[in-house]
C-alpha cells in the first residue's frame, strides 16, 4: 500500500484489481450482489447482538465489501464512485443535523431525531418534485 492511501481507498484499489483478475468478482452486478448485502447486514445486527467487539469488527469489515464493491461496480458504468458516496453521506449529515451544522438547536434526543425526520422528508419531497 502506497504510503499516501488511506486504508479504504486501498481496499478500494485492491476491489478494483479484484474486479479485473477474479472472474467470479468481474461477473457480479448489484442485483447479483443482493442477496450479500442482505446476508452481511443481517451478520452486523448479530454481531452488535452478541456484544462482540471482535465479531463487529469482522462484520462490519463485511458490510464495507459490499458499499466497496457496489461503489466499483458503479465507477465502472460511469455512474459514480466511492468518493461520491462518502461526499453524499457527509452532505446528507450535513443537512440532517442542523443542529450540529446549522442554527438549529436540539435540547435532547428526541429532538434531534425531530429534526433528522423533518430533513429528511424534505429530501423525499424534493426527490419526487
């Protein structure tokens, strides 16, 4: 791993070359893959069920696979890329926690997630406008 890559886009780099070398990975599509997002999903909520540390990690290493392997599949077609991902996730963050990064003030949990629902019901409404 080169000295200035992050551990993910590492990963990233090495799903790339997996997606070229692998004949089982270069096959894949999203709609093949949905039955292993389901499946490492379903393995996170077991793993934060057992209390396992460990176990998490390990899952969650799993789940990453599939959001990598999604996000190169997908910069393959031209669609978007991993990068894109992680900036539409922290502008999503962004703009469902006015609270943190806005004027809004939250006072307590229920609050926030108040807050959180009503932004979000405006990207949906946005969305189907």
């Amino acid at each position: 791993m080169p000295v200035d890559d992050s551990p993910l886009e590492a990963f990233a780099d090495q799903m790339r070359l997996l997606r070229r070398e692998c004949a089982w990975k270069r096959e894949q599509t999203h709609t093949s893959l949905i039955p292993f997002v389901r499946e490492e999903a379903e393995e996170v909520v077991e793993a934060i069920e057992s209390g396992d540390p460990a176990a998490l990690c390990d899952e969650l290493g799993d789940l990453l696979l599939q959001v990598v392997i999604h996000a190169v599949i997908a910069e393959e077609a031209g669609h978007f890329t991993l990068d894109d991902v992680a900036r539409g996730v922290i502008a999503k963050m962004e703009r469902r926690n006015p609270h943190v990064f806005g004027d809004a003030v939250a006072h307590d949990a229920a609050e926030v997630l108040t807050l959180w629902n009503a932004a979000k019901a405006a990207e949906k409404a946005h969305r189907t406008a």
